[in-house]
C-alpha cells in the first residue's frame, strides 16, 4: 500500500534505493500489461514497477503474477464519475472508451485552460486529459520516496530486451523518426497548446516522445516538476496527445544540450520505432549497430506484423 503525502513530503528510503517503473495503464487491456510486465521481469527482476490505474480489480491477479503495485490517484480516479465516450485511435480505429467528465467540459472549453493559473491544483489536474494527470501522480509519489533510477512508460505498446537500468543515466529521453513542421498530429499539438510563436521556434527539431522518459530520481522529478508548472501555460486542453506538446515544450525552455541524452532510432537505451521498417533483428531482437539488444521497445504495435511475429520476446 502506497503511503499517502503531500507533494513535497519526501520519505526516505535508504542509500539502497530501489529503481522503478512507473507506467499509465488506466484502462489498458490485460493483454498488453502482462506483454508489458512479462518482458520487464524477463531482464529485471528487483525494480518496483508501479502501474498506475483506474481501479484495482482488473489488474489485480496480473500485477501478483509479476511482482508489480498498482496506485490510484484519489483525485481522478475513485471519485470523479466516468461516461463512455467514442474515441479515435492512431491507427484511425474508432474505439468505446471511459472518460472524466471533468476531461470532458476541459476538452469542450477554452474557458478551464485561461482560468488554469488561478484553479486550484487538485482541479486542474481532475480537468486535464489522463495523459496530462499523470505527471502530477508520478510527481507525487516521486516526491515522497526515494528511487534510484526511474522510468516513465507507457504500458499498451512497450516491451523490454534487456535491463534499462544496467547503468545509470542522468536524463534520456526518447527521439522519434519525425520532426515538427512535417507531421501534422504533432504540430497540432503544439501549436494549439503553446501559440505560433513558440511553435515556430521549435519547428525543425525532432519530436521527443513523452511515451517514454528514463533517468535519475532528481532529473526526472526536476522535468516532471516543470511538465505540471507548465499546464497553466497551455491554452488548449482539448487534444489528448498534449502531453506530448507539454514534454517537448519543457526540454526545448528549460533543458540545454548537456543536461540529457538522446536515444534516436537505433542508438541509445529507448526505440521509438513507430512505423519503421528498416530494424535491424538479429535473434528475435531489435538490435543497435553493435548487435546488441535495445532494452525499451515502444510503439511496437505498429510494426508490419511479420515482423512482430519475429520478436522472440514479443512471442515467448
């Protein structure tokens, strides 16, 4: 059971501080967590993994089998009623999906966002998308314990090769394949969350991905810290994916060259492999120019299905 505190209230642990993942799996299938945890325990047996959820049930026996906590955060998740929703994915599947009624009038209204710097907190957080709120519940909890190395994920398209935490890491945060001003969901996000203005000067960078964030207790609570400061700058809560424009906001303000590392196509801790077809296998793994096992997969539901059916630990 996971103890409460106040954001600020750090608990210590110890010099032996464990590593942990924590990974948004509010509504995610059983199927892709077990994928998800499977993997994980394959290469790493020690770290906390701390999924965080609507409800406890429906994971309840998955995260016994493997060793994982689930944690709710009081605020959205037990006592704000849900309504379904339908709901477009990325691969342009229409699906049923819950949703807060407070993301709801959030979404439909540009009248929450401009009233963000005087809401109090615990509302802003009930009215922003989940993908938003769960930076404040991972700040939370990253604020009352001590970790060791921490990694943030996404929980329905993310499978593990090898041990992320074999080494440490200051911050490295993940690069996609594209690149602001030439794909249009990402520079939507961005545009309408931060203005013109601040778009124009990010435009031609490559898009970092807020799927996946991997470093030090202190550089990823410093950056998760800055994510929720920085909600009272978006002038658009409506966009689901605008976590994703918030993520990139922060590291292109706040963060200069040498303060993070970069994990781009096949070099690095994190492939972002969205839907490429140039991956090297070597094995049943997804290799480097090494030959060696990327340790995080993410996006690998959009790989052509021949090769998924190749992954040997997509498929053991």
């Amino acid at each position: 059971m996971m103890i409460q505190a106040a954001e600020g209230e750090k608990i210590r642990t110890g010099a032996d501080a464990p590593d942990v993942v924590f990974s948004a799996a509010y509504g995610v299938g059983p199927d892709f967590v077990r994928t998800f945890l499977r993997t994980f325990r394959a290469v790493n047996r020690s770290a906390r993994v701390i999924l965080l959820v609507w409800e406890k049930g429906p994971l309840r026996d998955i995260a016994r089998e493997y060793d994982a906590e689930l944690d709710q955060d009081l605020w959205f998740c037990r006592h704000i009623p849900r309504v379904k929703v339908r709901y477009r994915q990325f691969s342009g599947a229409t699906v049923r999906k819950r949703v807060r009624v407070t993301e709801l009038l959030g979404r439909s209204t540009r009248l929450a966002p401009s009233l963000a710097p005087i809401l109090p907190e615990a509302l802003t957080r009930s009215l922003v998308s989940l993908a938003v709120a769960r930076f404040f519940h991972i700040r939370d909890i990253l604020s009352r314990e001590d970790f060791g190395q921490v990694l943030l994920s996404d929980s329905r398209d993310v499978f593990f090769q090898a041990d992320p935490f074999e080494t440490p890491v200051g911050l490295e945060l993940a690069e996609e394949s594209n690149r602001f001003g030439s794909e249009p969901l990402n520079d939507a996000w961005f545009a309408d969350g931060f203005g013109a203005e601040a778009f124009s000067a990010i435009e031609g960078r490559h898009v970092l991905c807020s799927g996946t964030i991997l470093g030090s207790r202190e550089a990823v609570l410093g950056h998760v810290r800055r994510m929720c400061d920085c909600v009272k700058r978006l002038r658009t809560w409506r966009h689901g994916g605008i976590d994703q424009a918030l993520h990139n906001y922060v590291v292109s303000s706040f963060l200069g060259p040498g303060e993070y590392t970069v994990s781009a196509g096949d070099r690095g801790r994190i492939a972002t492999v969205n839907y490429q077809t140039e991956l090297s296998i070597r094995q049943g793994c997804i290799v480097d120019p090494d030959g060696r096992p990327i340790p995080i997969i993410h996006q690998y539901d959009r790989i052509r299905p021949e090769l998924r059916d190749s992954l040997r630990m997509l498929n053991s």
